[in-house]
C-alpha cells in the first residue's frame, strides 16, 4: 500500500463522499469509474468494517483451492486483493492479470460503470450497523490515517451524523442494494458468514463459477475461520507496518462476533440507533442478526 499516512484527519469532500488524505489520491476519485472491465473481475464492496478483510481470505483461497500456501510470498492479502480507491490501486489494476480480485468502500458511483452492464462480478457483504459502530470505533485507535476517537460517545455521533469514511451506513447498503439486478451481485451479510460459513462459500462458488471439489471448499472454510484467519499474519495484517497500524492499540481481527455492541451502547444509544434505523429501513427487506444468541 503506497500511502502516506499524514496527521490531517479530515476527510476530503468529493461528490458527497469522503475521501481520506494520503491513503486516496483525487486524480483516482473520477476515473475508476471508467476502467474497463474484464468477466473475470470479482470486487467484494463493503462499508468499513463489514467484512471485507474476511472476503479477502475467502476469495484467495477459492481461487487457491483451499491452499493456504498461496498468500504465504505476501505481507497482507491486501497485497493481493486491494482496495481499488487506495493510492496506486487503479494503475495497477489495469496491468493485472486476470482474475483481478478487488475490494472497496466506496459508493456505487464511484465504481467502473461497465459493472451497471452486468461486466464483472459484485459481492456485497453488509454487517449490522451496531455491530460496524463498535468495530469502527476501535479500528480508528489503531488505524494511523483515521482520527483517534475521544471516547465512545464521540464516536457514536460521528457515525450517526455520516463523519466517518464511508460516510452514511445507511445509503451504502441502500444504494449498493438498489444495483442488484443491474450489476451481476451476490449479496450477503456478515452474520450469515458467521451463522454458517461452509453454505456461504459454497454460494460465492456457485457465483465465481468456480467448481471446488469438497476437500478444497473445507479447507477454504478451515483457513477462513476467525481463530485460523488469526494465526495467518497476512490474514489478520499483523505485518501491517506501525505507521499504517499501531497494533499496540489494537487489533484488526478484534472479536469477530454479533452482538459485541451490547458491550458499548448505552439503553439510550441503542433506543436512538433503533429509531433511526427503522425510519431508515422502514421500506427495505433486508434483516440483520443483532444478537449472537439469535442464531438458529
Ligand atoms: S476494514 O478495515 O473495513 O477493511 O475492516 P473489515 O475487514 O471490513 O472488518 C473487520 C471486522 O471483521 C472481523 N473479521 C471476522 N469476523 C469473523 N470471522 C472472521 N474470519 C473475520 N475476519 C475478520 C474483524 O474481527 C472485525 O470485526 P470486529 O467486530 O472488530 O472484531
């Protein structure tokens, strides 16, 4: 990751969307919607904190059939599978071979236009917003390019009133959901990853078109889990250098769970957060797990 980690937080404002200083260069902003894009090309679109490092794992041992060893020459999946908005992403994607495996935050403007002709391959994984709330909290005391939150509460508002990179959870999910049936998509939530990893694969199997024999799609789920993803330092980017992440602060693969935000909002926060995700949600049909004893 070619960035340069810089002490002024605040986020660049372009066409209603935030863009962090450093990590992403304006001359990119308006031109990743026009590269051109292959069958081949899978982007996994997240907002921040939904699983996106997870999908890396995934689609790298997919495409690996479930070897593990293939990511073992990289400091950090990312390295393999980046982000698409970051710093020199955009060049290089032009150059790469296919598959070419990407992953972003940003809104779906922002991405190829080609995707909206049903060019290439989208995987939505969306995460429920409490959940990306207390996650993204303490990913901004560790990540160097973001602000290091007062506290909890400060946190909390910031994310409601859209200061955060990604900007609204709420439009993310709402507009990226709307491209469904205009862009080849498969759209998944964190929670059923978490509920049952081994038929979620098998979904983004059946999507890639890629036919892997039983043995290969255990151990794609094997070296997916949160307790393997841990162990794997190019999987939990504990390689990652300390300007980029401090992981004396923290660590990327935190708890991996649902449900830990009852651990952070108050009644009053969660009664509010709930207001304003039904008026939010009201007319949209996506559910979300907000408890990890809600599984079936
Ligand atoms: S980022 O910075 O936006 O790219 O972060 P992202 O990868 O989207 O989200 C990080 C959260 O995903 C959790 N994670 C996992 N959960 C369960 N199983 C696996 N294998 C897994 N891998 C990553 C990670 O722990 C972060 O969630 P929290 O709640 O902070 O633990």
């Amino acid at each position: 990751m070619n960035v340069d980690v810089t002490q002024d937080f605040a986020l660049i404002p372009h066409k209603g969307f935030g863009f962090i200083r450093g990590v992403h260069d304006p001359d990119d902003w308006d031109q990743i919607c026009d590269l051109e894009i292959r069958d081949s090309d899978v982007f996994v679109i997240t907002y921040p904190k939904s699983g996106t490092i997870w999908m890396q794992q995934i689609l790298l041992l997919i495409e690996a059939g479930g070897d593990v060893t293939s990511i073992s020459q990289v400091e950090k999946n990312g390295d393999l599978v980046p982000w698409i908005e970051v710093k020199g992403s955009r060049e290089a994607f032009i150059k790469a071979p296919s598959p070419r495996l990407s992953v972003s935050h940003l809104l779906s403007e922002f991405l190829p236009a080609a995707l909206s002709r049903k060019k290439g391959k989208v995987i939505y994984v969306a995460r429920n917003p409490k959940d990306v709330l207390v996650s993204y909290f303490h990913f901004h005391k560790l990540a160097n390019m973001l602000e290091t939150p007062k506290d909890f509460d400060d946190f909390f508002e910031k994310f409601l009133t859209d200061r955060v990179f990604g900007g609204s959870w709420f439009k993310h999910v709402k507009t990226w959901y709307s491209h469904r049936e205009d862009m080849n998509m498969l759209f998944i939530t964190y929670e059923e990853m978490i509920q049952d990893l081994s038929s979620v694969v098998k979904r983004i199997c059946s999507f890639l078109g890629k036919d892997l024999t039983e043995e290969q799609l255990t151990n794609v789920v094997k070296h997916s889990t949160f307790k393997n993803m841990k162990k794997i330092p190019q999987a939990s980017y504990e390689q990652v250098s300390v300007d980029l992440l401090n992981h004396s602060k923290g660590m990327f693969m935190r708890k991996g769970t649902i449900g830990d935000w009852k651990n952070h909002f108050t009644v009053a926060q969660s009664e509010r957060f709930d207001q304003i995700f039904h008026r939010e949600m009201q007319d949209f049909p996506l559910s979300f797990i907000w408890d990890i004893r809600d599984l079936k």
